[in-house]
C-alpha cells in the first residue's frame, strides 16, 4: 500500500523532509529512483535530452558499481545525483546500524548531499543522523510506475490529477517499472511542456 498523493500534512509536521519546491512558477521536479539500470536509463536519458529536461537520479550503490557508465552519463549530461542506499534496505526492518553502514557504503561511489529513504522509510534514530549529513528526500506524486497492477494510462492520470508547480514526482529507472515508464515519461513530458512547466533538477 501507498500513497499517490503525500498529504500536505505529512510535509507541515515534517518541514525537514523536502517533499516540495515551492515559489519557482511553472516548475516540476522528476526524479528516478533505483538505477542506474541497463536499458531502461539510456531510454530515459534520451528522453529527458530531446524535452530538454533535467531531473535527480536517486542511485543504489550497486547498480553505479554495476554500471559506472551510466552513472557518469547521468553526470556528464547535467543531472543530479543522489544516495538511495546501496542494497535498498527498508528502514523500518532494518536496525539503525545496518541501515547507516548501507547508506556509507553507497556514499563509496556516489558523491552528493541529498539522500531518499529506500521506500520512504526511516526510523527516527536514522533520520536524526542522516539530516546531519544529507537533505532528506521525499517526494509530492509517485504515480506507482512500479507497481504491475497499474496501466501506463493510471499512472499518467494520477499524474494529471495530482502534480502542480513545485512537485517532486518519483518514477523508477528499473526493469520493474519500464513497461509503464517507457509510455508516461514521453507523454508527461510532452504535455505539461505544451502547457509552459520546465523540468529541473533538484535545486
């Protein structure tokens, strides 16, 4: 279970945690979690270079020790990076740490002070120390391009009926995701930028 939509709650009892970038106009975050990935990260930079848009790519350590190529092709293109843990633990399950010794053996190959919680996920020990160290990163929309059951068409919508100016949307540059990223992204891109919104990374 999870939530399209982060509730404006959650982001006023946690104004730490960057779930949006308020007061920039027609501006939208993407950013892509669990790559870099063979074949499906290529397409979405090829995508986001014809649109001319750029978005954070939250980074596995073992997917950039896999694939160092794509992580300096993401670098190299005007992206932004960020730590996403090396093995994707959950926060929840996973003692204070472990979790903070997954997270420092990421740091070994990916340079960046911004830091997203492997499904949202922190204990509040974790928290307190990683905010010393990194800007903890949420997110406003997360369509569920991950999730089988949905269609590219209920992605999209979700996008549409939920992203606004200053929303951090999370998508996923992984072969779980692809069938249903390789139709929205292009889609999403094309239309909101006929409707005059940029795509930014992370500030």
């Amino acid at each position: 279970m999870y939530l399209s939509k982060t509730p404006a709650l959650i982001q006023q009892l946690f104004p730490d945690l960057l779930c949006r970038v308020p007061g920039k106009g027609k501006v939208v975050y993407l950013t892509f979690d669990d790559g870099p990935t063979a074949g499906v990260t290529e397409e979405v930079l090829n995508v986001l270079a014809q649109y001319g848009a750029k978005a954070a790519f939250f980074c596995l350590g073992r997917q950039v020790m896999q694939h160092p190529e794509l992580y300096a092709r993401i670098l190299a293109e005007g992206h932004r990076v960020g730590n996403h843990s090396y093995n994707h633990p959950d926060g929840w399950r996973t003692g204070t740490e472990n979790y903070l010794q997954d997270v420092a053996l990421a740091e070994q190959s990916i340079t960046t002070n911004i830091f997203r919680p492997p499904y949202g996920r922190l204990k509040p020990a974790q928290y307190a120390a990683l905010k010393n160290r990194f800007r903890v990163v949420l997110w406003d929309v997360m369509p569920g391009d991950f999730d089988p059951s949905k269609t590219p068409n209920d992605c999209f919508q979700i996008l549409t009926q939920h992203v606004s100016p200053g929303s951090i949307i999370v998508l996923h540059d992984s072969e779980k995701a692809q069938p249903r990223l390789k139709e929205i992204l292009p889609r999403f891109l094309e239309e909101y930028s006929a409707n005059g919104y940029v795509f930014k990374a992370l500030p």
